[in-house]
C-alpha cells in the first residue's frame, strides 16, 4: 500500500537532506499543480526541495508611436488613404495612412485649419506629407478662429475610432493631439490649444492672436510655435503674439526670410508657411507627438535649422530661417 503525504510547509522535508528509505517501502511525494493536476515523486529519487520565488516579467503592453520616414521635407514612405467629404459637418477631408498591424502601435493625429475662405484641399501637399509618415489628419471645411471646430473634430476621432470593423478601430492616439493651421486656421489651432485638454501642441502657420494676447493665456506649459513670413500681413500678429511679456509656456518664433523679391509681396508673404515652409510644421509635430526629441535642437538652438538654418527648396541658397525661442529651460516632453 503507498503512503501519501502533503507538503504543507517547509518543514514537511528537511531542506538540503536526503529524503530516507528501507529497502521494503518509500514515500511518493505528491504535488498537485494550480490546475488541480498531480505529479508524483519517489523520495528516493529525491534530493532536496526548495522553494524559490520567479518574478514573471509584465507584458509590455505601453502604446508605441507610429511614425514613418525621417526627413520633414520629403513624403514618407506611407500610402495615404484620404476621405473627403467627412468629419463632423461633413466638409472635411481625412487622411491616414495603412494602420499598423501591432496592437500596442497608435498614429499620431493632427488636427488642419484652413484659412479663412479657402477649401481644406488647397493645403494636399501639407496633409499628404504629415499621412504619408504615419499621421492622421483630419482637415477642417473652416476655421472659426475659437478652437470649437477642432474640438468637434477630435470628438468626431473618438467616435470613428471606437467603430469596430472601421480601418482606424483603436488605432489613433486622442490625449496627445497636435494641431496646426493656415492664417485663421492657425488661430483655430491656438484657441484649442487653450481650450481643449486633448490638445498638446499647436504650430500656427502665417497666423498670430489679433488681440496678441492668446499665448499668454497658455499657462499648462504646452509648446507651439508661429511660423510666418517676412513680408506676410500676419507678422506683426505673429511677433506681437509671441513678444506678449505675459508668455510663460514653451514657444517657438519662426519666421521665412529670404524669399522671392519680385512676388506680389516682396518675399515669403501670407501663405509660405503653410506651401514652402511645409517642413518646420511636420518636423515640430513629428518632436512633440512622434517622439523624436532629438528635433529639440533644431528649434531651441542657435545653430538651430529652424532657428538659424537654410529653408530647403526654398527661393535661393539666400532663403533661411530666422528664429527665436523662449521657456524651454525647465521643460520637460
């Protein structure tokens, strides 16, 4: 007849001893697994017992960020995928590129404005450049110029991005939103910026608060940058805007110089920044919501590209950007 016992404690078996025997019977040690199975040993063949704690690594379940190509001043290497006709009022357009597969991967989302009077779809080179390196765009039908399109828009995201079976289905990073925009578009994106918690960062582009007040209004310590032109109508907005002696978040100062003379405004007027200067917004988006923190130099250096460097496929070897920063001292990503 065998003879069963339970290892209750450690004191069931002397750890570090040879389990005992006579040569007409032995012990069947018996160890029953969480899974109600059992597994039994001979104490004869038995050595010693001991109990050893194994911490399991934790599944690494944190949200990676999509982002595709490197350089700001080219298309990446994403197919986009654009909807127009969409979004909240039905007059938006909606570009995103082949989501990941991974499903710890998000894409980053950008929110465009369009100034005042002009379609979404005169900006495809912007909303191209920004899909097609892994970022979604939704670009608004209008700009208001008080932030509450954009905030519908992102509430619009949330709705399409909880739609199981839809391509975006969990796939879109909504705490962490960028948004940028043209002229009133860009007082779109300040105004939100302001308002909306959802909104990290905004890149105005040819714009700056008519009031000059807007960015010290900023007190969470969010980035933006203005982006503008020398001979733009928007310049004084955009350095009164910045120059505001009441401005305490992180901000970037940016302006396009060295551009055509013989155009209708002399040089890089209202609308450079949002055709020409494509690269400073993308690059400043793929920073704070790609994640790609070494881009702090270009922007907060003086030897900074957008601070001091040459505007690529700008006018002439003579075009460069002209830039100032400020409050990056203690800030922290």
């Amino acid at each position: 007849m065998k003879k069963i016992f339970t290892i209750a404690a450690l004191s069931a078996l002397s750890l570090g001893a040879s389990a005992q025997s006579n040569t007409s019977s032995y012990h069947t040690m018996r160890v029953v697994k969480t899974d109600g199975t059992e597994i039994f040993y001979k104490t004869t063949d038995v050595d010693h017992v001991d109990f050893i704690m194994v911490e399991e690594e934790e599944p690494d379940n944190s949200i990676k960020v999509f982002l595709a190509g490197n350089s700001e001043n080219e298309n990446g290497p994403c197919k986009v995928n654009r909807m127009e006709k969409t979004g909240p009022d039905g007059g938006c357009i909606l570009a995103y590129p082949d989501p990941s597969t991974d499903p710890n991967t998000k894409h980053p989302v950008v929110i465009w404005g369009p100034g005042g009077g002009t379609e979404p779809g005169a900006y495809g080179g912007m909303i191209n450049r920004l899909a097609s390196q892994g970022f979604v765009v939704l670009a608004l039908s209008s700009s208001p110029g008080d932030g509450n399109s954009a905030s519908k828009a992102i509430d619009w995201l949330e709705n399409i991005s909880e739609q199981e079976g839809k391509p975006l289905y969990h796939k879109l990073i909504l705490d962490r939103i960028g948004c940028a925009g043209h002229s009133m578009g860009g007082l779109e994106s300040e105004q939100a910026l302001l308002k909306d918690k959802r909104v990290y960062t905004a890149c105005l582009n040819n714009s700056g608060d008519l009031g000059h007040s807007a960015m010290s209004q900023i007190k969470t310590g969010k980035p933006i940058a203005i982006v503008y032109g020398e001979k733009g109508m928007e310049r004084p907005n955009a350095e009164a805007d910045y120059n505001n002696s009441g401005v305490t978040t992180p901000a970037c100062l940016i302006m396009m110089t060295g551009g055509d003379p013989n155009s209708g405004e002399g040089g890089y007027g209202h609308g450079s920044a949002a055709w020409d200067g494509i690269g400073a917004t993308v690059a400043w988006m793929r920073w704070h919501l790609g994640g790609e923190t070494f881009r702090k130099d270009d922007f907060t250096t003086p030897n900074g590209t957008y601070i001091s460097g040459q505007i690529v496929n700008g006018f002439s070897w003579n075009s460069k950007w002209s830039g100032k920063y400020k409050n990056w001292e203690n800030w922290k990503e």
